[in-house]
C-alpha cells in the first residue's frame, strides 16, 4: 500500500531528491504553513508519515493526522516534538543524527580560537573610526592553546568531532557526559569527569554539545559559570536554553568572563524584548565588542550538509514506512 508523507515547510525548489528516494512506495504532498494547525484537515486525513524541520509538533497537532504513523525531525534536535504525545499516539519519532556534525564541529572550534587568538578582538579595534595603534593587544582572552583546558558539555556525534579538532590545536579536552559508556572518552583521547561542577571548575574554554532536555534546561546556569575559572570563553552551537544568557551577559560585562561565541539563542528567531546579550551586541557596547560573537543558528549550514539533510530525511522516512526496518528511533526511554 502506497504511504502518504507531508512536509509542511517550502523548503526546495524541486522533489528530485525525494522521488529518487521514495519511489512508487511513498506518494509526497508538500504545504508551506507557519504552523501546523493552520493544515487542512483534509491534507492530514491520510499521512502516514510527518517531515518537520522548523516547526513545534503538540498534542493538539499529533490528533490532527489520524493516521500518522512517524514523524522524522529533519535535523538532530528533536526537543520541539512531544515524544510523550507521540508514545500516547503510538507514533514513532525519528531525527537525522548523522548530518552537519563536522560543520558544528568546526564552527565551535572556529569561534573559540576567534575569541582566544583575539581575532575579533583585533578585527573591532582596527576598524573603529579611530582605530587603535597598529600593535597587539595584551588581554586575559588571549591564551596559548596547549595551557588551556577544553571543556566539553555532551560527548555524542558532535561533541566527539568538537573534541578531536580541539586536541589537534593542542587544548587539553576534558569532557562531561553521564550518558556515555564508560571508556568512550578513551576511544577518543580525551579525559572525563564524573560532573559537571568539576568540568566547569578547571575549564578555560567551554563548549556546549548537548541536546536540549529538560535535564539540560538551564544547566549552564549562573552558578556553573561562576565555578569557570577568570578570563573564560563560553561557547555554544548546542540549544539556546541549556545556557543562562542573562549570566553570561552579566559575567561578561563584569570581566568574569573574557569572551562569549553563540550560535543559538533562548527564542529564535529572538522577538522583543530580545536577551541583553543580542541588544547590546547589535548596540556594539564596548564591554561585548571583540568579546562576543552571535551567529542566527547556522553553525550546520553548508550547501553539501543542507543537501545531506534533505537525502538522510527522506531515507529515514522510507525506513520508517517502508522498511526494511526504522532507523535514527528517538525510543520511549528517553523521556
């Protein structure tokens, strides 16, 4: 029996990909709404399977498709699905682990060593209106690498790759992850502690690499941050509400922290009224100006992993539906 897939995003200019994938097996109905309760309900009636990239999926939109069988998150975070209503529903809910983990990866690593060589520190400096004298600037950002410590938050896909590039610029990685087996950080040469407040007591360069649960909600809370060291760097291309922005906001202001790289954001995209720490960069207060830098959530993006997400979407779709059997399965235990 054929299967019916709705995406609910304009995304492409095409379904090549997708017919090349699907096949005879899935028939795809594509829609462009900002919220999935603005779908007809006769375009739900027969889904079997649900592709969301930006949208929230609720309880109240799960019993919009009486049929639905798998909703595949296009991306790795899953944390705007309500796996509970789903497990209610007996809907499987699956992600797309497996693409822009080297793009991440490398735009942590990027701004890290943006903010510790003093790259953004020089690049505002010398392009003021009166720019400073041509020479370097002596400040508590700039650190060797091989003195500092590397803390990681989350040893998964992005979290290992994040690792790896940090010991090649000669950090010394130590990560914090109660979910992985024991013995993963020696597959990956790093060291590990056992909680977080010590990661935070002993890390120079913090960089955040887990999913956004309630567990992590908040994690990075000011205490934490407080636990770092002075003259720290935070970095996160994780979730937004993992790290206390107003703190970091705070400590940064108050010279606690020597610099902050964000590439995600409590609310995206930011509505009024918008963090102190996105006002006053677009402000360009002085105490932010080389110590911050706010990218809008694209540490994933390159044309080759937005193609990679379109592909490994639909296969896991497939899987799902079709067979041979689901792939990328957010189980129930992990509520």
């Amino acid at each position: 029996m054929v299967k019916t897939v709705l995406y609910a995003e304009k995304l492409y200019d095409d379904d090549k990909v997708e017919r090349a994938v699907f096949g005879p097996d899935v028939r795809v109905v594509w829609r462009n709404v900002d919220n999935l309760s603005l779908l007809d309900d006769r375009d739900c009636a027969d889904v079997d399977g649900l592709m969301v990239m930006r949208h929230a999926v609720t309880p109240e939109h799960f019993a919009k498709f009486p049929k639905l069988a798998c909703v595949v998150r296009m991306g790795v975070g899953y944390d705007k699905i309500d796996r509970k209503a789903a497990e209610a529903r007996k809907v499987m809910v699956c992600n797309v682990p497996d693409y822009g983990t080297t793009e991440v990866a490398d735009h942590a690593l990027a701004l890290a060593l943006s903010l510790r060589r003093g790259i953004a520190l020089h690049l505002e400096a010398q392009r003021r209106p009166q720019p400073a004298r041509w020479a370097y600037v002596r400040d508590s950002l700039l650190k060797r690498n091989g003195v500092q410590t590397f803390g990681i938050v989350g040893l998964g896909r992005i979290g290992t790759a994040a690792a790896l590039r940090a010991k090649a610029f000669q950090f010394r990685v130590v990560a914090y992850d109660p979910y992985m087996p024991n013995g993963t950080e020696l597959g990956v040469g790093v060291e590990r502690v056992r909680s977080l407040e010590a990661l935070m007591e002993q890390t120079d360069t913090l960089s955040i690499h887990a999913p956004l649960t309630p567990e992590t909600r908040g994690m990075i809370s000011r205490t934490m941050l407080e636990r770092m060291p002075k003259g720290g760097v935070v970095v996160n291309t994780a979730r937004g509400p993992i790290v206390d922005v107003d703190a970091l906001a705070d400590l940064l202001k108050r010279g606690h922290l020597a610099g902050v790289g964000l590439d995600v954001l409590p609310v995206e995209p930011p509505v009024d009224p918008i963090p102190e720490i996105l006002r006053a960069y677009r402000a360009r207060e002085p105490w932010c100006e080389g110590r911050l830098i706010i990218t809008p959530h694209s540490a994933f993006f390159t044309p080759e992993a937005w193609d990679d997400t379109r592909r490994l979407a639909a296969e896991t779709m497939h899987a799902a539906l079709v067979g041979p059997r689901p792939q990328n399965v957010i189980t129930p235990d992990m509520f």
